[in-house]
C-alpha cells in the first residue's frame, strides 16, 4: 500500500489516500457507513489504474476521508482493529495527524527562544550583495548594512537573515572568501548589537561555520543540506538552528523549463528527506524549519499552487518559513518589472501563506509585512475560538 498523499484542510480535515485496493475501499465505505461518526467518503481509481488492464481486486484507487481531527482518528484506530491490513497506515495517518495541527513551535536560538506558536514571526533579509535581484548593491558596504538592519529590527524583525552571495536565477557561483568578507564583519557587529537571533543566508559549510562562530545562530540553506556534505554537521556541532529549503538544480539553471508531476509533493519529499540528512548528522528535530523555496525551481504555476497548498507541507511537523518578497512570479502576474514595487502583491502571499500555515515569512519590507502578518494572526486567532456570535 502506498502511503498517504496529503492532508489538508481547517478545521474539518481531507485525507487523500493512494494506493488501496477495490476491496480495501470496500471495506473502508462500509466502515465509515455503520460507524456514522461524522466522517466522509469518496473514491475513484488512481491516474495510474484508469487505463489499466488490471482486476477489480488489484487495481489502485485514490480514496478520500474527511471529517474532523478526532473523528479521522478515531476511525482509522477502529479500522486497523479490524483489518490487520490498515494498521501501518492507521499509525501512519496518527503522526501526520498530530504533525499537521501542531503550533507550538518554541525555536531556541542560542539562548534566545522563538515562541513561533504565538505569532507569525518576521525574517528580514539583509542582503550585503552588490547584485541581488532586490536592492541590489544599497547595503554592499559594512555601515550600510549596519545601518538597514537596525531599521529592520526597529520596525519588527523577529530575525535578520544575512546574505552575502546572490543566489538569484542565473548568479554565478561567489568564492567562500569573498562571501566571508562581506558578511563577518557585519554578523559580528549584529550579534553584539542587537538581541534578535542573525541568520546566514548560504549552503556552503565552512561559511557556515565562520558565520556561526561569529554569532549568528540559524543557518538558512537554499540547497536544504544538499550542495555542501557537512553543511548538517557543522550546524549540528555549533547547535545552531538551520532552514532546509527546496530547489530544483541550482541558482544558474534553476528556471530553465522546471518539471514536477506533483510540486508540492515532490517538495515536501524533498524536505523530509533534508530532515532525516539533519537528524542524521545529529542535529535536533526541534532546531529545524522548512522551506518549500518559492522561485527556485519553479513556474509561475508551480509557485502558486505550493502556497495554495501550502497547509499540506504542515504534515512534516515543521515550521514553515515563506519567501515570496518582491520576486519575480509576482511582477510577471501583475506586470510590475520593479521588484521594489512589488509590495502589495507580496502582501497577497504573505496573508494567504499565514494562513495556510507559513510561521516564518522572509520579507525585503519589514514594517508593512508585520502589519500584515499581525492583521493575518487577529483574524485566524478569532477564527479559531469557538461559539463566536
């Protein structure tokens, strides 16, 4: 059997199976019939069988459950004590379950804890590039960089992630000395300085680890652990906190025609498979975050449907960063070739991203996506409360 697919959904939740048999989704209707606890059934067979010769008895089907957490709980618990068969894939549905509704997130960066689950919390970018897609070369130098980022922690970064390699489509590769030059002096000046945790911006390990020893405590890796081998190690050893985020191929060829069958599956396979690479060279599960990695390796079309699905990625039991600041699916949806005057178009996937689940968003416009940020969490905090008249 085929593991699950998805789970989506507020308040009353979908869960998409693939995989079961006709028998098995007899069984299942039959089940969800004479139990009549609330939870709904429907099914058809999967892509792969519909034009397939196969029987009746092997044929796959793709299955949909809904019903409410409990609900969903309770039935698949009672079915797997009835048919031995489902028992794997009852446990199975529990975790990701228990994943999926989970907020209570508490980050501890070096000492300094990031209480995600109390609100959405903002990651303003400090880019020291001189060609960055966005603002390119305005804080290239060490006072400017300064400069920006006490205005950005002044005006509601709950983090500032610096970066000093463009990673945008089509930059060239940066030397680790170089990228060092530009980003030590302004990470040591930050982290004496201001109270809010620093991040580095970079998948190379032995920037990393500089970064790290000169007081910054996240790391956020656009390769999710992938470019450079003992980029986990190293952030394992220093106990820092990392972000793994999907790309499709590299910041040269990354949008030369990218294909998924199923973005947002294959990305949240992508970051299951960058947690277990962190778990593995001994990092805390709880020191890690994810990133579906909006613009890396993706369409228009790909972008738009991984933050409409985004609650799906919640299935990991991570928080989600989002970064969708000022990039170019936006200016190319509303025709807007400045990427500066993409701010209310960013607004648009922020709000939508929070409440689908993004607990981090990584902006160029701290002061206004705060306001959008805290605006999302009044009205979801209101939302979830019951017996509201």
């Amino acid at each position: 059997m085929e593991p699950v697919l998805r789970i989506s959904g507020q308040g009353s939740l979908t869960i998409t199976l693939n995989g079961l048999t006709s028998e098995q989704v007899a069984f299942l209707l039959q089940t969800v019939r004479s139990t009549d606890n609330g939870a709904g059934f429907e099914s058809f067979p999967s892509h792969s069988s519909v034009n397939s010769a196969a029987s009746s008895s092997t044929a796959s089907m793709q299955t949909f459950l809904t019903g409410m957490p409990q609900t969903l709980k309770s039935l698949t618990r009672f079915i797997a004590l009835h048919d031995s068969s489902f028992a794997n894939l009852s446990k199975k549905i529990d975790s990701l379950l228990d994943n999926y509704l989970r907020s209570d997130y508490k980050i501890n960066c070096k000492g300094t804890i990031l209480d995600l689950g109390s609100r959405t919390h903002i990651m303003g970018i400090l880019n020291v590039t001189p060609d960055s897609f966005s603002n390119g070369g305005l804080y290239s130098s060490t006072e400017k960089a300064l400069a920006h980022a006490r205005e950005i922690a002044a005006a509601g970064a709950d983090i500032i992630d610096v970066g000093g390699e463009s990673t945008r489509p089509g930059a060239k590769p940066l030397s680790e000395e170089e990228e060092l030059d530009r980003i030590i002096p302004v990470i040591r000046r930050l982290s004496a300085e201001l109270s809010i945790p620093i991040s580095v911006d970079t998948y190379k390990s032995t920037v990393a680890k500089k970064a790290l020893e000169a007081g910054a405590s996240i790391v956020n890796d656009i390769s999710g652990l992938r470019f450079s081998p003992d980029m986990a190690r190293v952030a394992a050893d220093s106990g820092a906190v990392v972000v793994i985020m999907h790309i499709k191929g590299t910041p040269r060829d990354m949008q030369q025609n990218p294909v998924y069958e199923d973005v947002t599956a294959e990305v949240t396979a992508y970051l299951e498979e960058g947690i277990e690479i962190a778990i593995n060279a001994g990092l805390d599960r709880e020191k890690i975050l994810i990133d579906p990695g909006i613009g890396f390796g993706k369409t228009i079309e790909h972008n738009l449907v991984l933050i409409n699905r985004l609650d799906e990625v919640r299935c990991l039991g991570r928080p989600i960063v989002l970064g969708t600041s000022r990039k170019k699916f936006i200016g190319s949806i509303l025709n807007i070739p400045v990427p500066e005057q993409r701010v209310d178009g960013t607004a648009a996937t922020v709000a939508l991203g929070i409440e689908r689940g993004a607990a981090v968003v990584r902006v160029h416009d701290v002061a206004r996506m705060a306001q959008v940020a805290r605006m999302a969490d009044a009205i979801l905090k209101i939302k979830l409360k019951k017996n509201i008249k």
